[in-house]
C-alpha cells in the first residue's frame, strides 16, 4: 500500500507541470485570437477595411477587433513598430491587419476573402486557408508579392509609355548621331551607357522624391486632387501638342535651349580622350535630365500616388520602383543597342514626337481622372486593362482622324 501511495505521488507530481500548459494550449485552441487593424485616418482603402470588418463581426460576434489609427498618433505608431519587429517584420503601409500569425498589408477584393477565410477558419474549426500570396523572385530586385497583379500590370505599362520620352529619344538620338561620326564603337558605348545612367539615376531620384513626400501627405484629400490636376494639366498640354506641336504651352525642350545642347554634344563627340567625353556627357546628362523631366513628369505623380493609395509594404514598394526604372529604359536602350551594333542612330521625326505627346497625354488624363472618381478600378486587372484600353482606344481614334484629315482637305 504504502509503495502504491508512493508511485501515486510521483505520477501526480510529474503530471502536475503538464496540467496548465494542456489547459493552456486547449483554452488557446477554443479561443481564436484578435484581431489588429493599423489604420490612417483619411486613408480611403483603411475605411473600406474598417467597413468590412463592420460585416464580418456580424457574421461572427464573438471576433475581437482593436484597431490603432496610427497617422495621428505617435502612441499607436509606436505600439505598430513595436508589434510588427516582434513578428520580424516592418511597419510600414496601412491598413495592416494581424490575426494569428497572419500579417495582410494593403486591402482589396483579395486581402477581404483571404481575411474572411481566415477568420471562419479560426471559429468554425475549419482548414485554415493557405496563404495565396505568390511571392517571386525578382532579378535584380528581390522577391516580391505577386498577390496584387493589378498594381504590377499599372507599373509595367505607365513605366512603358513613361519610356517613350520624346525629349529624352531626341536628345539620346542625337547625341549617339554625333559620337558615332568617330567610328570608335567603344566611344559610343561609353558615352550612351554615361548618359543613360545618369539622366536614369536622376529620373529615380525625382519618383523616390515623390514617393516619400506622397507617402507621408498623399493621405489628404486635397493633396490627391492636386495631383490629379497636374497630371490632367500636363496631359492638356501634350494633346494639345499633338494637334499644335510647339505653339503656346509646350512640355518640350525649348528652341532657346537647344543651341547650347548641340554645344555640348558636339564638345562630348570631340576627338577628345575619353575621361573628357564621359565629363562631358555627364555635364550634358544632367542637363537634359532638368530640361526633359517635365515632358512626362506627370506619370512618376500618378504612379506614386497609386501605390501609396494601396498601402504596399516598403520592400514590396522598392521592387515596384525596380520594375518601373527596367521597364522605363527599355527603350532608350533599344535605341542605344541598335546604335553600338548597327553604327547608324535612328532619328526621331517631328510626326513620331506628336504621336508620342498625345499617347501621353490621353493616357495622363484618363489616369488622373480614374483615380479621383473610381480609385478602386485600379485593384483588379479587368480595371486597369480597360483603363489602359479606353486611353489607347482614344489615341487610335484621334490618330486615325488625322491620318484621313489630309485627303479630305485635298478634295
């Protein structure tokens, strides 16, 4: 007996410990988590969010939601950098949504499903949903969520029409044009790489620029409509140029500032030893980049103000900007290629010059106009290919009326 009340003892004494971490780990199973919302005030995709948690606690009443708002509140920034470095992770975009060990950056038709899974998962008893975020990896750029295609698709083609700089192909043309009368292959790749890489860095400078600036204010209402108003304002003007090329308000190089271009070109395509020409081209870079950053300034606005509008997290925005910078030199390079290998420059025709203003420009204004009067049409990739569509159809009608205008005339 007394061996039986011994070997008792020691059972209950080694069961014991185990006791609350099974009542612990049984009462965290019963009791799905909270769940946490960082959010802006003013920050439009934050009330859409805060709208549809409204629902979901109606689904389920007994979800626990605490929520931060954290643009006006140095208190609760501090509780979402505190919150998210234990989670191994960067505050960054709101809204930010946490629940269990689920982090949602940004919000969108997808993020609200994903959230809604997720939350009938943890009450229910059901599978928990796997995270559908397809995260790539980048060349160059690092990995990268491919969860919101939209916005990737917006950067890829505002990036591509953004490369197609009239004032920028001019310059690069001509200056290629001069180098190229040398007959030295390696003169000219030195000198179209130095200009390249110097109007590119100082382009990136301009977006990073207004990407911190928007990042912090873009959330005002007034400063959104600002933008949409430069973007339209520069996208008049470059229709307007289609139908007038140079006449009034022009987004060109001016003639006045062409003569000291030509200058510095021809000094760049002196017989001169090469740290000269590359001193050279960088001067002559740095001023193209000054005179030409308003021929397309309005579309780094709207792209900034479209990623900073959903919410994208900091590393996810660095590979966005990456994808911009590739895509926007594509086809300055190809101009700056078929140079180095064909030893001949392509010209840039007056007609090639209008027909590139008023692609932009109809493009800007369209932009512009989407995302003050229907913001969300840019979450989904039906959107932004009508968007994208309805502007180049536009372009295609304008330019097919003025191809015919001609014979018209001459009847």
């Amino acid at each position: 007996m007394a061996r039986l009340i011994v070997a008792c003892s020691v059972l209950i004494a080694l069961l014991a410990p185990m006791a609350p971490a099974v009542a612990a780990k049984t009462e965290t199973a019963d009791e799905p988590p909270s769940l946490v919302l960082f959010w802006g005030d003013g920050c439009p995709h934050c009330e859409a969010e805060r709208q549809f948690l409204a629902g979901l606690t109606a689904d389920f009443p007994d979800l626990e939601i605490i929520d931060y708002e954290v643009w006006h509140s140095d208190t609760n920034r501090r509780i979402f950098i505190d919150l998210l470095a234990e989670r191994g992770e960067e505050a960054s975009g709101v809204p930010t949504t946490l629940f269990g060990d689920r982090i949602w950056v940004g919000f969108s038709d997808s993020v609200a499903g994903d959230i809604g899974d997720t939350v009938s998962a943890a009450f229910t008893g059901g599978p928990t949903p796997v995270d559908q975020s397809a995260v790539i990896d980048l060349p160059l750029l690092g990995e990268f969520d491919m969860s919101s295609t939209s916005l990737v698709v917006s950067t890829v083609l505002i990036a591509f029409v953004d490369g197609f700089n009239p004032c920028s192909l001019w310059a690069l043309s001509i200056l290629l044009a001069l180098v190229l009368r040398s007959g030295s292959r390696r003169r000219v790749v030195a000198v179209g790489t130095t200009f390249l890489l110097v109007t590119a860095g100082l382009y990136a400078l301009y977006i990073v620029g207004l990407y911190s600036v928007l990042e912090l204010a873009a959330h005002a209402t007034w400063i959104r409509t600002i933008i949409a108003a430069i973007a339209v304002t520069f996208g008049v003007i470059n229709v307007k140029d289609f139908f007038a090329f140079k006449r009034g308000p022009s987004l060109t190089i001016s003639e006045k500032a062409k003569p000291a271009l030509y200058r510095r070109m021809r000094s760049v395509a002196d017989d001169r030893p090469v740290q000269g020409v590359l001193a050279g081209t960088v001067v002559l870079a740095t001023g193209v980049s000054l005179l030409e950053t308003p021929c397309t300034a309005g579309y780094p606005l709207l792209w900034t103000d479209l990623v900073t509008r959903q919410g994208v997290g900091t590393s996810a925005a660095v590979a966005l900007f990456g994808l911009y910078m590739a895509v926007f030199l594509l086809d300055e390079f190809a101009v700056f290629g078929t140079a180095v290998v064909a030893m001949r420059a392509a010209k840039l025709e007056e007609r090639h010059g209008r027909a590139l203003k008023l692609v932009s420009g109809t493009l800007m204004i369209v932009l512009a106009a989407v995302l003050i009067f229907a913001p969300d049409l840019m979450q989904n990739l039906v959107g932004v290919i009508l968007t994208f569509g309805i502007a180049a159809a536009m372009s295609a009608i304008i330019l097919a009326i003025e191809r015919r205008q001609p014979v018209r005339s001459s009847r």
